[in-house]
C-alpha cells in the first residue's frame, strides 16, 4: 500500500495514500487504515472513518460512543456510502497522528455487543470488530459497520445517555447520521433522504453461487461386514480366550487382546449372561458402530457460499442433500475397534466407565453450522452473520460426512433454501452432484482398523 503523501484525483481516493476503495475487513486492509491515522491524525475522520484516541472500552461513556458512531454510519444512503470503503464505515480506537499507544488487551467482541444493544434496538443490522496488536498489553481496535441498503428503516437511538461532554450525549428517539468528521443529530432534509432510503427500491436480488466441499461417499454392505464381524466376536468369546486365532491377528493381536482378553476369570454363567446381553443389543450396537466406523474412514464435507454483488445480512441457509445420510466426523487418530465392534465382555476401566472423548464436539452457542437427517435427506442449516459481496464463506469440512443412502447411486440432487434477516422474499437452488467411487466396508474397515502402524 502506497504511502506517499500526494492528492489523488477520484472519487475513492483520498490524501496520505489510503486506498478507499478496498473493503476495510482483514489485517492487512485495517493496517492501511491504521497507518492512514497515524499519518494525519484527526484529519482522517470523514463520513466513513472515526478516529478516537483513547477510549475507556469497558466504561458507559465509551458504549455510547461506539453506539453513537454505528447509528450514524447505519443512517447514511447507500448511493453516498458506496463511494468510500465499499460501504463500510470504520471507527478506530486506540491512534492519534504520529502513534498508536491503543488500548488495553482483552476486550471481547461479545461483551462489548451486549453494551451497544440497549442503544442500538433489536432490529439494528450487523456490526464487526477488528484488531491489531501494540504490544502485550494493549491493541487498536476498529469497530467496522455494514455498508447501509436500499430499503432498510431508519435506525433511532433507543436509550438516553448524559455524558461529561455533551457532545457524547445520546437522546432516545434521536436519529444521528454521519457529518463530514463526527456524527450529529440529523436535519430534517436528512431525515426526508431517510425516508426515500426506506420507501426506496426493494433490495436487489440475491444470487447466490453454493459448491460443496468433499466427497459425496458410497460404501456398500457397512452393515453386513459389521454383522460379520459380531459372528466372528461371538465365535472367539466361545473360545478360551488364550487359545483363541484370530484371522487378522498377523495385523491386529493387540486389538484381539483387548477385547478378549480378562474374560477367562469368568464363570460359564457370567459369559451366557454377558453373551444374552450383548445380542439383546445387536440393533443398538450395529448403529453405533456403523456411525463411528464410518464418521472416522471417511472424508468430512463442507460448504462454501458467494454471494454475488450483494451484502447479505444474517443469512438462514438450509442446504438438503437428498437421498443421503449425515454422520459427525470424526478425527482418524480417533479410531477405536471396540466402539465400531462392540465387544460381548467389555473390561472395566481403571478410572471408571470409559468415556468416548471424540464424541463430545464442544460447540459455542452460536457455531454458525448445524446438520441432522430429516427423513431420507440430510440437512445442513448454515447461520452466519453475514455473506459479504463476492467473499467465499466456508464451513470447517471437520464437523459431518455424508454418505448415500444408496450405494448404486452416482450423483445426488442438492436444493437449498435461503432467507435473510429483515426481508420476506426466499431464495432457493438446485444443484446435482457426482458420487464418489463406491468403497467396500470390508476393505474400508481394514484400512482404518487393522492396518500396521
């Protein structure tokens, strides 16, 4: 990035170099605005970016600033907005011309949302925050708002508030919009563009490009090499166990050792007991191997959206795949025979009942991706906070795979269904996929569970 000091003509182009026409999201964009600051100081504020030197972020003064900042940068029109940053607006914290001391480290993007929220009402639209270290202790922070729509309402603050500086106070029911370097009440003029904004044309059209990451897998007879493989456990257990072979023992003895082994303390009617016990499971226990043999062998799957050409707020994605089934992932290293295979008489644990750690997936609240089996399809509902315009957005391929229902199968149908936040109109597409090649299971589980380390 530029950082001569020379006027550029145009309309996205200002003093010191600053580039307005990127979109200010990244650590490299927000560098390029943070050594813009340094470079002039106040004289970078505009209607698009706000400079403060210094700021208390945990105090209430600071939320009603930071409110200030994002409702007028929410009440500008779209055709003005779009000249600089794409849309954005940029408020920075932490510079001054000739440094950056920043703030202290360790506030978090979620507490600081929680203080904003009184000020800014339910229906406020999305805001982002960036930061850039100093040093250990302290960092600049950019609070970055969406660029504002067509269509959308007038954003009124929604709570009073009654600062040292009366520039800083806030009135509810005030409407703010951004001057030419601070934010102010608007003018009735203003509020009437306002107005036209909200009345103004219905949002452009969404299109949306959806590609699945990952192979749609088929594996044929899972359950009859599982099946298979329960006949052959119960054939062993009717063995003592030090005189049992074991087929795949020249590749896996240590896995016929820990399943067979401390059963020959057992009395004849403890194994016809544990014996009933375990085939009363079999339904159970076939279900639960299939879904670790196959969650841990095979490739996880993932999505990635572009939104083309327009900024998509909160977007609720549901993307069917049908005739298929989903199966959390689970990592290779994870592996365990016992659980794919479960054994008649399983050795208690030292510490207690053993606990399958790969199974606890521990997601935040708000993990932007879902997934469950309705019916013959599987689903997977993606929840975002936003699809920018022409930024790939891309689910972790860590979380499901998928397999088909019918192994014969060679392409699937795929639909999804888009809604977004604070607009009536649905959008949906179709796509059609090829099928991976068709795996065996009995080949399959051999690779995962008997090879040589």
């Amino acid at each position: 990035m530029p950082h001569d000091h020379g006027i550029f003509i145009g309309s996205s182009s200002v003093h010191s170099g600053l580039d307005t026409d990127i979109t200010p999201l990244g650590e490299r964009a927000l560098r390029g605005v943070l050594d813009h600051v340094i470079a002039v100081g106040d004289e970078a504020e505009s209607t698009y970016l706000e400079v403060k030197s210094t700021l208390d972020t945990n105090g209430k003064a600071a939320a009603a600033k930071i409110a200030k900042f994002l409702l007028g940068a929410a009440n500008r029109r779209p055709h003005e907005a779009a000249r600089h940053f794409r849309g954005y607006a940029v408020l920075v914290i932490g510079a001054q011309k000739d440094g950056a001391s920043g703030v202290p480290r360790g506030t978090e993007a979620h507490e600081l949302e929680d203080r904003l929220r009184p000020y800014l009402g339910p229906q406020f639209p999305a805001f982002e925050f960036g930061r850039i270290g100093v040093d250990a202790e302290h960092e600049v922070l950019f609070v970055i708002a969406q660029p504002p729509q067509e269509g959308q309402t007038i954003f009124a603050c929604h709570k009073s508030f009654q600062g040292d500086d009366r520039r800083d106070n806030l009135e509810d029911g005030a409407i703010y919009v951004r001057g030419t370097s601070n934010t102010r009440p608007a003018r009735s003029g203003e509020v009437e563009a306002l107005v036209e904004r909200a009345r103004g044309g219905r949002k452009p059209p969404i299109a949306l490009e959806v590609e699945v990451l990952g192979p749609i897998s088929r594996v044929a007879r899972a359950e009859e090499v599982l099946e298979s493989l329960r006949d052959y456990e119960e054939e062993q257990f009717g063995k003592e166990p030090e005189l049992a072979k074991d087929a795949f023992a020249a590749t896996s003895i240590r896995l016929a050792s820990s399943v067979f082994g401390g059963t020959a303390h057992l009395t004849a009617e403890d194994r016809e007991r544990a014996l009933a016990t375990w085939r009363k499971g079999r339904t159970q226990h076939i279900a639960r191997g299939r879904e670790h043999f196959l969650g841990v062998a095979l490739t996880g799957v993932g999505v990635r959206v572009v939104s083309r050409d327009r900024f998509v707020a909160k977007p609720h994605l549901i993307v069917t795949f049908h005739g298929c089934e989903l199966l959390d992932y689970r990592d290779p290293d994870d592996a365990d025979y016992t659980t794919a295979v479960e054994p008649i008489f399983r050795a208690s644990h030292p510490l207690g009942a053993s606990i399958d750690f790969a199974a606890l997936r521990a997601h935040s609240h708000n993990y932007p991706v879902a997934w469950h089996n309705r019916g013959d399809d599987a689903e997977v509902v993606l929840t975002p906070e936003s699809f920018r315009p022409n930024v790939p957005w891309t689910s972790d391929q860590d979380d499901y795979v998928i397999v088909t229902r019918d192994p014969q199968t060679t392409s699937v149908d795929i639909t999804w269904v888009l809604t977004e936040d604070g607009n009536d109109e649905v959008t949906s597409g179709a796509l059609k996929l090829p099928t991976d090649e068709l795996i065996d299971a009995a080949d399959l589980f051999s690779s995962v569970f008997l090879r040589e380390d």
